[in-house]
C-alpha cells in the first residue's frame, strides 16, 4: 500500500522531471549510435553522406519528429520500469523465488545477530571509557543497525529492501502507526514545504532505478561494441549505491514527518490524542485499525497487515 501511494503520486509528477527521464534515454541511443559506428568502422562518414543526400526540409521535419517519439517513446518505458526494477531490487520477488527471499532473509537475521552482539558489548562500557576506535565502532553498528527492522519478520533480502523496509516500520515501532494504512492521510496534513522535501527525495530514488535500468539496457549494445557490457556494469552499480544513499534520505525524511506532524492526523481525524507518551503506540494502533478497518472499538487489538501489495 505504501508503494502504490508513491507509484500515483509519481504519476502526476512526471511532467515535473520529464527533462531528468529524458536525458537518460537520450545518453542510451547516443550510446547505440557509438557502438555502430565502432563497429562498421566508417559508420559515421557513411550516416552523414546518407544526411547530406537528403535535400528536402520535409525529410529533416520528419527525421527529427521521428527521433524524439523514439527518445519520447523509449523514456516512456524506462520510467515504467523504474518502479517494478525497484520493487525487485528491494526484495519483493514473484513466486518461483520467495523461498530464496525467505532464505536470504534468514541469512541477514544472523549478520544482524552478530552485529547486535558487538553492539550490546560496546553499549556495556561507559561512553568515557571507551576508546577513539571503540566509540567509532560503536557509532558505526548504531547507523548500520539502523537500517534494519527491528522485527526479524520484516527483514528483506537485500539492504535497499531493509533500508526502506525500517523507514516503513519505525512509526509502527515508535508511535503504533502503520505506514501503509496512516501515510496518504499524513501526507494530506503536512506542510507544502514538507512534502515538496519528500517528493524531491522520493523522485531521486526513482531516478536512481531508473538510471538502473538504462545501465542493464545499454548491454544490448554489446551485439556492435564489446565495451558495452562494462559500460553497463559501472553504470548499475553507480544507481544502485546512488539508490542506496537516497533510500537513506528519504527513510529519514518518512521518519521525521511521523515524529513532527503525527497529532496533526489525530487532529484532522478528530482522534484523542494519546495520554501519556508511554501509551502513544496503543493510540496508535488503535488510530490504524480505525482508518483502516472503520471500527469505533477503543480497545480492539490490531495487526499489521502485509506490505506485500
């Protein structure tokens, strides 16, 4: 649910970054045309002799109408695949591979198991006795484990998968909110200034899938250029760490706007605000199973539903 509700909202900013999807694609035939002339060896004299013998304006009209609906066209398909290669590279695979999602998720639990145990040790000692090298440590397994769910049951496969996957947890954790069913509603309350912050960070993780995805594509070049497939490589490494970095941001983000303007929802729903602060995250399960289930019951147990949609 949570990413269906980005998949709308990136829909109707696609006018916005049309310019940022385009560029892409253009770089992506530009690419093509390279490794054709690598490999005819005199490909660019012959392409521009068949140019210069084109003496009619209305062939050039008609040449350049139709190279941009290709770039158009092309760009088109790249920003549609941004958001299923994405899905996939967080983790969410289709049926024949569950089990190895499953699998490797285990195998993350132990990883996270050891990091935990180096943690705990470390948070024994008393932060003034605790040497330059340990407080480094110390500061790099809280940032790392912070891009970790906290309930095993929720870990992915992959670190953009567990990156996203804690950002969506924490209000659930923190405040008893659940992300998927409480964030379109939140984000109707917050500030324009806030959301246009998470819009930015949202479309340039999007950016990142999509440049992703023109890496993988330009190895088809590889028929006329050899150095097509490393071309490729560097450029789906570079998104994926770009993908990496902005998932972190944009995680953040989600996570300060539960923490800023979570009692702007409870207002806007007419909800009580919690009592104590102890208490806040059985408010807000209740909030949750309200908005999404229509049941008045104060009192009603809720469970968090898949995120599997």
């Amino acid at each position: 649910m949570f990413t269906k509700f980005w998949d709308e909202l990136a829909e109707g900013l696609a006018g916005r970054w049309a310019a940022q999807a385009l560029g892409p694609a253009l770089v992506f035939w530009g690419g093509g045309l390279l490794a054709w002339v690598w490999h005819t060896g005199r490909g660019w004299q012959r392409l521009t002799n068949r140019l210069a013998a084109v003496d009619h304006p209305a062939a050039y009209v008609a040449l350049a109408v139709g190279g941009l609906l290709v770039l158009a066209a092309s760009s088109a398909v790249g920003s549609w695949l941004q958001l299923p290669v994405l899905r996939l590279l967080e983790g969410y695979w289709p049926w024949p591979f569950r089990r190895l999602r499953f699998w490797l998720a285990r195998r993350v639990v132990k990883r996270l198991e050891k990091k935990e145990e180096e943690w705990q040790t470390l948070v024994a000692i008393e932060p003034e006795e605790r040497g330059a090298e340990q407080q480094a440590e110390y500061a790099r397994l809280d940032a790392q484990l912070a891009r970790y769910p906290v309930d095993p049951r929720h870990l992915m496969p992959t670190r953009l998968g567990n990156i996203l996957r804690a950002a969506e947890e924490y209000p659930l954790v923190r405040y008893g909110l659940t992300t998927g069913i409480c964030w379109p509603r939140l984000w109707l309350a917050i500030p324009k200034e806030a959301r246009d912050t998470l819009s930015q960070a949202r479309q340039r993780l999007n950016g990142a899938a999509r440049l992703f995805v023109w890496g993988l594509l330009f190895a088809v070049w590889t028929v006329w250029a050899w150095w097509a497939v490393p071309a490729a490589l560097v450029v789906a490494v570079a998104a994926y760490w770009g993908m990496l970095h902005a998932a972190g941001v944009y995680g953040d983000l989600v996570r300060s706007a539960f923490d800023l303007y979570r009692f702007a929802l409870y207002e806007q729903v007419r909800w009580p605000l919690p009592d104590e602060p102890q208490r806040e995250d059985v408010a807000g399960r209740q909030l949750s199973e309200y908005l999404f289930r229509g049941t008045g019951s104060r009192y009603v147990t809720f469970s968090h539903p898949s995120q599997e949609g």
